[in-house]
C-alpha cells in the first residue's frame, strides 16, 4: 500500500509542475540592457572613470541590439495579428448551423 501511496504521490507533483509550466506566461523576447550607474561619489566617478565610460559604452551597443530586436518583435506581432484577422473573417464567413427547433 505504502508503494501505491508514493505512485499517486509522485503523479499528483508531476502533474502539478507540469500544469504550473504550461501556466507561465510567454518568454519575455527582448529585454533592456540595464542603464549603468552614475549616482555614486565624485570620486568613485574619477577613479573608476574608464570602467563607467566602457560600461557606457556596452550599454549603447546593448540598446542597438535591443532596438533590433523590439522591431522583429513588432514585425512578428503585426504578422500576428494580420493572421488572426484573416481566421476571424474566414470565421465570420461560415454560415451557422441551422438548428431543429422541437
């Protein structure tokens, strides 16, 4: 009985896990590069000034192919939705079914 008890145990948590992933939301596609900081002491600024300048310059390159990347999403939304609109037409086009009334 103990065996059987385990099984059912084991069936329930995977199909809780695997309800729980279906659950999630869609993957995020694009997402922003993180800002660099500058509110720091003066003198943190001065001495690590290249370090800030360099990090500055990651986060421009990082933004450009964020930018990139929010457009192919646009494109692919639009393509999207395009889509969905030519099924609702299709959709609306089919005549209902007639139904027997008593």
């Amino acid at each position: 009985m103990r065996r059987r008890e385990m099984n059912l145990a084991a069936i329930i948590v995977f199909m809780f896990m695997n309800s729980a992933a279906i659950a999630q939301p869609e993957v995020i596609r694009c997402l922003p590069p993180e800002v660099p900081v500058t509110d720091l002491p003066e003198a943190v600024l001065a001495e690590y000034r290249a370090e800030i300048a360099a990090e500055f310059e990651a986060y421009f390159a990082a933004v450009s192919t964020h930018i990139a990347c929010l457009d192919t999403e646009r494109n692919r939304a639009l393509s999207e939705a395009h889509r969905a609109t030519e099924a609702y037409s299709t959709f609306l086009n089919i005549q209902p079914a007639q139904k027997d009334l008593p």
